[in-house]
C-alpha cells in the first residue's frame, strides 16, 4: 500500500505533467508571449536587470497580465470551467487582442454570456487597478517582476486588483493570479520567487475538486492535525462497518472545516503550485464522477470514494 507521501508525490507528478488551466486557456497569441517570459526567465533568473531589460522587448506583455486579471476578477464571481475560459479566449482575442479599452473589454465579455453588472464591475476594477500599478511602477510586469516575498505579493494582489476585499471568494481569484507568476511553469515574471523557495511558501486556495482528491487519495493520512485525526476516525468507522456489511453512511465534510488540511497537505507536498494544480485536475476529470479506473493515481490511491465534501 502506497504512503501518503508517495500519493503526494504523484499528485505533484501529474501537476508538473500539465498546464494551469488558465495558460492552457490563454487566447493564441498571448500563449506565444508566455513561452517568450519563460525563456527570458530561465536565461537571466539570476541578472535582474539584465532580464527587466530584455521584458521590455516582449510586445504586449502588459495586455497579458490585464487579460490574466480579468480572469481572476470574473473568478471571484464564480469559477470558470475549461470551456469558459476557452470561449473568454475567443472572445478577447477577437474583440480586444492588443487595442484595450473598456468598451471592447465588455463586448467580448458579452459575446460569453458574462452579467451586465458583473461584466461593469470587472472592468472597473481592471483598469483601476492597471492606472494604480502603472503609476507607482511604470508598468505592470515591472510591478510582478519585482515581487520577492510571496506574501507581500499576494497582499498586493489583494489590494490593488481586489480593492482589499476578503472572503473566500476572493480568495479564488487573488490565488489564481498568484499561482500564475510565481512558478516556472506558469509565466515566471516575480524570478526570485519562481526560482527560489519562496514559492513553496504558496498556501492553495482550497476548492471542493483540490478537497475531494487530497481526502479520497490518502494523500493528508500521515499529517498529526487534529482535523485530520477526526477524518481518519471517521473513514476508520466507516471502513469497519464495510467489514461487518452494513448500512453504512458516507463521510459527508464541510469544506470550510477541512480546507486547513488541505492547505496543510499542499505545503507538504513540496511544491504547492504543482499538487493543486493535479490535485484539481484529478478532481475535476476523474474523481468527481468516480472515474476511478482511468485516474493518474489509480495504482495507489485509497479510493474512500464515501467521502463527500460540501
């Protein structure tokens, strides 16, 4: 039987084995500037002004990180499937691309079916945001690629782009934006988080496929929480009345009283960025519909498919 430790390991495997959704998402030509960030980075991580210097020649780099926090914004009103973002894609590309201004910003989002309220709203607070960073730092990958502490970042994020707004919600798209400059593998604009261990210190946000897949997999068994004594117990209870073949109930969790673990599970893990990016891609594709049989973890995992969360 495999350890928690070695379901980790292949949920962070299978994380590095694929795209974050919203690079793998990105309208066409905005993907292509994404392997120009990651080649620069890689070339001059450690030369700073040597790789702010070659940034200035990546043409639309900042309509890039405009069109990445729009995506955060509207994922604060709910998230968005594979297929959203897809069609925001589309949209954008053919209404806005590289000519940005709010009356194209809201035709592409009314080409998706994005509410009239919220579509005002979003827009708002893009630009708002754009003018506020581009005042202090002259642009806005200036702005990620000075970035060196990962809570710092994510404080700015919070303020700037969310106008300081809290709740879990918000949560989800300071995270998606986070996640997106501070790994690698995504557009490493803040270097020395990306190619250091700050990245490492990323806290996941959480969702209910991330949950699913870190309880169901056995991946939080070795962690000493109390929270995670409580499940173990109660999966224990569970598993004994298989044995005795009764009527036995699921493990029916709260997503707000196990997130803790699950953020505790991602830290662990070793790379964070990578275990919620496979844990939520297992989650979504696989375990939500009992998909065991084709699941990347289907050798190891404990498959407590009686854990529900809510």
């Amino acid at each position: 039987m495999a350890t928690a430790e070695e379901v980790r390991k292949k949920i962070v495997e299978h994380g590095a084995s694929i795209r974050d959704r919203v690079i793998e998402n990105l309208p066409h030509n905005y993907a292509l500037l994404v392997e120009q960030v990651k080649s620069i980075s890689r070339t001059y991580k450690t030369d700073f002004d040597t790789f702010v210097a070659s940034l200035s020649n990546v043409r639309g780099l900042d309509l890039l990180i405009t069109y990445t926090a729009l995506v955060a914004l509207l994922s604060k009103h709910r998230p968005l499937s594979d297929a959203e973002l897809k069609n925001l894609a589309a949209a954008y590309e053919k209404h806005v691309y590289d000519v940005f201004s709010a009356s194209r910003i809201r035709r592409a989002l009314e080409e998706v079916g994005v509410e009239k309220d919220v579509a005002n709203q979003v827009i708002t607070d893009v630009l708002r945001a754009s003018s506020v960073i581009n005042n202090k730092y002259k642009s806005l990958h200036l702005w990620i690629a000075k970035q060196r502490k990962i809570a710092d970042f994510e404080n700015g994020i919070r303020e700037v782009v969310f106008r300081g707004e809290g709740g879990n919600r918000v949560g989800r798209g300071v995270k998606l934006f986070l996640r997106l400059f501070i790994h690698e593998t995504n557009i490493p604009l803040a270097t020395k988080i990306a190619y250091g261990q700050e990245h490492k210190k990323y806290i996941l946000h959480g969702d209910m496929y991330t949950a699913l897949v870190t309880l169901r997999s056995g991946a939080f068994e070795d962690v000493p929480t109390l929270t995670a004594e409580r499940v173990k117990a109660r999966v224990a209870k569970r598993l004994l009345c298989e044995a005795k073949e009764g009527k036995c109930r699921d493990v029916v969790l709260r997503l707000e009283s196990i997130r803790g673990l699950v953020r505790h599970v991602g830290k662990i893990s070793g790379d964070p960025v990578l275990f919620e990016r496979g844990a939520y891609d297992i989650g979504s594709k696989y375990c939500k519909d009992l998909r065991c049989e084709e699941c990347p973890l289907k050798d190891i995992c404990r498959r407590h498919t009686f854990i529900k969360v809510k």
